[in-house]
C-alpha cells in the first residue's frame, strides 16, 4: 500500500489526470481557467524561487509578466514579428532588464528591498499606461496572434492551447525541482535560512541573489507573453500591483519554498474565486476570511500543513518504548 502512496506514482497520478482533463472536463469554460491555471503558475513558481528560496520578497514580479506580455503583443501587432521569435525575444528582455534592475534593488535589504521593487513595478505599470503612442495606454494592445504552429502541429484550439501551457508548466516544474535539489538551490536556502551565516561559509549572498531574482523574472516573462497569446487582448492593468499580491496569495496559501505550493495555491484560489463569481463585489466578504484563517492556523501553507500531518500520523504510529528503528541490545541478567 505504501508503494502505491510513494510520491513518484502521485506525480504520475497528477500528471496523467492533467493531460485527460481536456476529455472529462464538463465544458470548456473550466479548460478555459485551467489554461490560465497553468500560465499563472508559472509566474508564481518564479516568485518561489526568489521569495520562497532565498527569502526576500519583491513586489516587481508583476512587473516583469507585464514586459513579457507587453513585448510580445508589441513585436507581433506592431513589428509583425514570427510568434516564437517574439516570444524569446520575452524572455531575453526579461533576464536584461531583471539583471539591471537587481543589481540596483540588491544593495538594499529587508522591507527597504520590498519598498523599492514596489517602486519599480510601479514605474513599469505607469509607463504602460501614459506612453499611449507605443503601448496604446488604456486602450491596451488588441489582437494579439496566437502561437504559431510547430510543424504539424498548430494551436488554433482551446485543448490544444491548454496542452501547450501544460507543457510550459512541467517544464517549469522540472526546471525549479533541478535547481532546487542542486548546489545552487542549496546556496539558496542557506541564504535564506540565515544570510551572516551563508556570508561565513564562503557564499556570495548578493550574486545568488541577483541569480533568483533574474530567473523569477524570466519565468514572470514568459508566463506573460503565453497569457498575452491566450486572451489575444492586453491593458495596463497586466501590470497593476493588486495583481501582483494576488500571485503573492497564490504561493502563501500553497506553501513557500515548496515545489508543490505555487500550483496547489495557484488552483485552490483560482477555482474559489470563480465559484465566488456569483457573489460580485461581496465576495471578499467570504474569500478574505477564509484566507486569514488558513494563514494564521497554516502559516506554511496547504502543503506545509500536509507534511505536518504526516509527521503526526508517523509519530503516532510509533509505540511508546519500542526499540524500531534501533539496533537489538540484550539484557545484562
């Protein structure tokens, strides 16, 4: 029974029920908001790995979705870019431009930091909106093309489009799972467990810094363009902070610093709030306490409060002045 319960058939279990959803789905409206699932994952997964590995917040992120939407639509509508072209060109401007931007907001810690990317998503947000000449201000960017097809195959349908950002999720997945059971990803966690410490031992706390912050950006980035390709219309509001403490709710309610957490939170809240619809603006009346809740009595998250589930369950199991998991020692009589 254990073997059927390891964590590899569970990946196997999810995965396979991802990739049959499209056939079980009762309509489409519920592939609709799985795809977007799927894209702001992504974006989330790229807050873990700054916020939830190293320890700082920044509240930039939301910034770099939008450079990565903003870029695509630009390079598709107005330069009549190749989509794929575009795309890459996304998330290159996104390591640029996360680069400079981290090697300015790096030299200040703590709440300073938080203050300062705030600042930065906002500047990126206002500059959407007034620059009405290139971005089309409020207005936004309309018609957006859709990912071109890769040989064979195309993306013209709602099933096929899921199953491309299914594809750019596990991929993610597999990306920040490799990071984090690496060297590096174990620079992070000493970072973030304690910074004097990591400085100690050798460790260059500012360069692995700049390292996450560079790759959440990319990962922001590319979440962007593939949801620019998914609703084919773009605003200012792509930018807007309120979305970016919404990506932040995502990954504190799965759990920080977990591999799990970002798409845990990510399709708990999301299906919550579509089931809420119906309420309108007094939604939050519901939805902001059972938030509260879960972060006062859960504070690492949905999957932090299964582990420690599991840990009751495990010492349970343990009877009182057993020797398991102890060597036999024979009485002296």
């Amino acid at each position: 029974m254990e073997k059927l319960l390891s964590k590899r058939n569970g990946l196997i279990f999810v995965l396979v029920l991802a990739l049959i959803m499209p056939f079980i789905v009762p309509n489409e409206y519920i592939l609709h908001v799985l795809a977007l699932v799927c894209i702001w994952s992504i974006s989330v997964y790229g807050i873990n790995i700054f916020t939830g590995y190293t320890g700082n917040l920044s509240l930039a992120h939301v910034g770099f979705f939008a450079i990565g939407a903003y870029t695509l639509g630009l390079l598709t509508v107005k330069a009549e870019w190749n989509f794929w072209l575009a795309f890459l060109a996304a998330g290159v401007l996104s390591i640029i431009l996360g680069f400079l931007v981290g090697l300015i907001s790096l030299r200040t810690n703590g709440h300073f930091f938080a203050i300062y990317t705030m600042c930065v998503g906002y500047i990126i947000y206002l500059i959407i909106d007034k620059w009405d000449t290139l971005t089309g201000g409020v207005r936004g960017l309309i018609g957006i093309p859709g990912p071109t097809p890769i040989g064979p195959i195309t993306f013209e349908s709602l099933t096929s489009q899921y199953y491309l950002f299914l594809f750019f999720l596990i991929l993610t997945i597999f990306i920040t799972k490799r990071i984090v059971h690496s060297l590096l990803g174990r620079t992070f966690i000493a970072i973030r467990n304690s910074e004097e410490l990591a400085q100690t031992i050798g460790i260059s706390t500012k360069k692995n810094q700049l390292l996450a912050f560079v790759i959440s950006c990319f990962f922001a980035a590319i979440a962007g363009a593939l949801y620019a390709s998914f609703v084919r219309f773009i605003g200012p509001e792509v930018g807007a902070i309120f979305l970016g403490f919404e990506m932040l709710i995502y990954l504190v309610i799965g759990g920080l610093g977990t591999l799990s957490g970002p798409i845990i939170g990510t399709l708990l809240i999301v299906f919550l709030t579509q089931s809420l619809q119906f309420m309108q603006e007094y939604k939050m009346l519901l939805f902001g306490p059972i938030l509260l809740i879960i972060v006062i009595f859960y504070p690492n998250g949905i999957v932090g409060a299964i582990e420690g589930i599991k840990r009751k369950i495990r010492q349970r199991r343990k009877k009182p002045g057993s020797n398991e998991g102890y060597p036999d020692v024979k009485e002296v009589g």
